[in-house]
C-alpha cells in the first residue's frame, strides 16, 4: 500500500509562490495515485502555515523599510 511505502519530499519553500507550486504538485500527485489524500492534507496544511509565516515576513520586511524612509 502507499502508506507502507517510503517517500521523500524534496522542495525548496522559501516564497509564497513556491509553496504555491508545491501545492499544485502535490495534488496533481495525489490525482495521479501517487499520493493519498492523507498526505495531502498533511503537507498542504504544513505548506499553508509556511505560506502565512512568509507572507507575513515579507510585510513586515517591506513595512520596515517605509517606515525607514520616514
């Protein structure tokens, strides 16, 4: 079964559209038989709280520098 075999995920996650991309990958992964819908929503979860934490870094980098220039 799926869930006895050993996978390894390898992706680099550093922005937003990188998780983006990611996702997409995974869920054509799954639609493939590649993976199960569990793993899915594990990595889909994992990858959604790293796409919040990105974003939220990206604008509180940019906020810093407006708040510079003041």
């Amino acid at each position: 079964t799926m869930a006895n075999q050993e996978k390894t995920v390898r992706c680099t996650l550093k922005t937003v559209g990188d998780c983006s991309a990611f996702l997409a990958r995974i869920i054509r992964q799954t639609y493939a038989g590649k993976l199960d819908s569990q793993e899915l929503s594990r990595y889909a979860n994992a990858v959604q709280v790293l796409s919040k934490i990105l974003e939220t870094s990206d604008l509180q980098q940019r906020l810093e520098v407006l708040e510079a220039k003041q």
